[in-house]
C-alpha cells in the first residue's frame, strides 16, 4: 500500500493537479475536512477519493504543513500515515521539506525509509551533502529492500563518488539476494561511463574473484554506454575462452540505436587466429560458436556465406577430411572463415591483412582458395584490385579461381573491370 500510495501521488503531474484543485469551489470553513482525514483518505482504495484528497491538499498546501509536522513527529503513527505525509511533501519541495524527508532515511518502518529513498532519488539535488550521506549510509541497510531502493536513488542522483560507492557494493555483494543485485545494475547503469570505468578497473586489478565479478555483471547491462565499455573488456588479456562466451553472447541482447560496434570481436578473432587465446579445447569450440551466432545475427549477408560455406565443404568432399561437419569447422580451419569475418567487422585492416590472404591463396589448395577470392570480392575494397588483376592474368592459376577472380573483379568496379576487358581481351574470362 506504501507503494501504491506513493506511486498515485507522485504520477500526477503537480501542474494539471494544482489546475484541478484551483477548479475546486471554495469549500466553507466549517465544511473542510480535517487534514488528518485528507492524508488518510490519500491512502484509500478508491482513486477518485485519492484523486479528491491530493487535490484538496493542494488547494491548502500551506496551511497543511502543521499536521504534515504531527504526522512524521508522531511514530507511534502508523509507517503508512507517515509515507502519506512524505507525499504531501513531495508535492511542495522546498529546503523543509527536504530536510523533514531526509530525516526519514533513518525511520524505524522499513516502508518509509524506502519511500523516503525513492523520494530523495527523484526531487533532491545531487549536491546536497546530508542527502549523499543519508543514502550512502541505507545502501547497507538489513532490509534489502531500503538499500536497494538506496542504490536506486543513488543512481538517479550520480552525485560525484557515486561510481565509487556502486561498484564497491557490486565488488562485495554476496549475490544472495537477487533484487539487491539488480538495483546495483541498475545504479551503475544510471551513472553511465564513470560507473563502467570504475568497472573496467576492477576487472584490471589482476585478482581473479574482481575479474569474475566483473564478468558476471556486464552481460546484464543494456545500454549504449556499456556496449562501447564491453569492447574494451573483451581486449582484457586475463579473459579465458571460457570467459569471453558469455561477454560475447551479451552482443545478441542489446537493442540500441544505433548498434553497438561489432568491431572488438574482430581481436578476439585475431587473438583465436594467432592462439593467444587461454583456455581448453571445449571453451574455444564455445568461444567460436557464440561468434558465428553473433556475426549471423548480425549480418544476414555472413548467414549466407556460412550456408555456401557448408555446402562448399560438403560438395568437395572436405566433410571426409576434417570430420565432423559443422558450422564451427570452418573456424577451427581459419585460412578463410575467420577472415570472412573479419570482413563483417569492417575492412580498415584490409591493408594489413591483404599480404596473408594472398600468400594462403598461394599455398591452399582451389577448394579452399575459391573462398579467400570471394572474401576479397565482398570486401568491395579499391586495394584489392592490383591483387586480383595479377592473379587473373596469371594462366598458371586454376581456371576456376580466376573465374572466381574475375568475378571479384565485377562486384568491386563493374565498369573498371568491363573496361579492363575492352582493353586486354586476352584477360577476359567471362562477360556476364
């Protein structure tokens, strides 16, 4: 009912109710209902007399005040009379009132104090210094639910330091309490980059419970802010394969526009290319998976490339080669699939990474090599074509490759490539 009451009283906006209450007719003097009543029928069932007490009290806001003083002074009162007195109080904000509020952080019913938490989380300035205290001194309330509603306030307010306070809370929390641990979430979430900073820090503190911690935090968050901090998580040289699966899949679960930037995977990938990746076989397998599902939800373009990809392999007999068949094959072989994917994340590394696609075209055998010249072709990069011409004017290549060349050729300049023709028939492999 606390709760509720609150929630009523706050949701109207106090202009349309100042409005309503001006609407009112002048009630004779002998007629008006006592304060007292007026702050208990706040709390009533019925919304219309709920509706009619707010808009009563605000008509007399002023000379309301004395029993709003009885109402939080009397303690033998019940918490509910007093959250409707801190109500009333809400809706004229001035310094009483946020002293009278703030005075009930440290009141005996666990409903006011939360009432009191929500309140100062929403009207108080960010500045005020007894507020700060007040709060930070709830976040280790016995009742979970006043110190989350601590964190709630100290995440709304983001006084300077509260950063600190969060994530040392996050650091210690013992994870008992689910509510607990999303109002943390949620606080470190509301102050935004500092909060995530202070985050990032404890990961790189070199003890491995903070860097666990961390990594059992960050994949609840969801905004835009954090989405750019979990790259740089991702580039913690401490993070196991088996660490950085469930970082990775947390890709899938933010909806932000624009999307967060897919580009810290393309390390990963090269981390896994170059086996400077730390963890069992099992992890790396789950490690490769949960990038194939990233990239694929994200691009229905390397869907694609995964189902030819696989048709491509069953085709020419690889599946007899490199058994078992499945997606992740493709990884576990990295000449193509892994640069496949480099290219989802971006081609600003085209230049550093031209020199190895080339030289594993040179030594794979065609069933492979077809692939790094489909890759290059998607790329659509201008510094892929000398590359490419010199490969299709080179009869000692596999006719089969330079048609696919050729090919790579058209997707990256039709007109170049058509020109190119015209000038030098002989390099001309097909038209179409």
């Amino acid at each position: 009912m606390a709760r509720l009451s609150l929630i009523v009283i706050l949701g109207f906006t106090l202009s349309f109710a100042t409005s309503a209450a001006q609407d009112l007719p002048p009630a004779e003097k002998k007629d008006e209902p006592a304060y007292e009543k007026l702050l208990l029928q706040l709390g009533s069932s019925d919304p219309v007399e709920r509706f009619k007490a707010h808009a009563e009290l605000t008509r007399r806001r002023d000379a309301v005040q004395g029993t709003v003083d009885r109402f939080l002074a009397n303690e033998e009162l019940s918490p509910e009379e007093r959250i409707q007195a801190i109500a009333v109080l809400a809706t004229k904000w001035n310094a009483d009132a946020l002293s009278k509020v703030t005075a009930r952080l440290q009141d005996p019913a666990a409903g006011v104090r939360i009432v009191a938490c929500q309140v100062l989380g929403i009207l108080a300035d960010k500045s005020d210094r007894t507020v700060r205290e007040g709060l930070v001194q709830n976040l280790s309330d016995s009742n979970v639910e006043v110190a989350a509603a601590a964190y709630g306030a100290v995440g709304r307010l983001a006084f300077p330091g509260a950063e600190d306070v969060i994530v040392n809370g996050i650091q210690f929390d013992s994870g008992s309490d689910g509510t607990l641990r999303e109002a943390m979430i949620r606080a470190a979430e509301a102050v935004g980059k500092s909060a995530f900073n202070k985050l990032l820090a404890l990961a790189d503190s070199g003890n491995e419970k903070d860097l666990e911690r961390v990594i059992e935090i960050f994949p609840h968050f969801r905004s835009a802010e954090a989405g750019e901090r979990l790259g740089i998580l991702l580039n913690n040289y401490h993070l196991t394969a088996g660490q950085l699966v469930p970082l990775i899949e947390s890709y899938k679960l933010y909806k932000v526009e624009p999307p967060i930037n897919a580009a810290p995977l393309r390390k990963v990938i090269e981390n896994l290319l170059e086996e400077n990746v730390r963890g069992n076989e099992r992890d790396k397998e789950s490690l490769r998976r949960v990038l194939f599902d990233v990239l694929k939800k994200r691009s229905p373009a390397f869907a694609a490339w995964i189902q030819e990809g696989m048709k491509h392999w069953e085709e020419n007999g690889l599946i007899r080669k490199y058994p078992p068949a499945k997606e992740t094959d493709l990884v576990a072989k990295p000449s193509v699939a892994f640069r496949a994917m480099l290219q989802e994340l971006g081609s600003e590394k085209l230049a550093a990474i031209l020199p190895s696609l080339m030289k594993d075209l040179e030594k794979c055998p065609a069933t492979e090599g077809i692939w790094i010249l489909y890759t290059l072709g998607e790329l659509k990069d201008a510094r892929c074509w000398d590359e490419l011409v010199r490969f299709v004017s080179d009869y000692r290549n596999a006719q089969i490759l330079r048609i696919q060349a050729w090919a790579s050729l058209l997707s990256i300049d039709a007109e170049r490539a058509r020109s190119l023709a015209e000038r030098n028939p002989s390099i001309l492999l097909r038209r179409d």
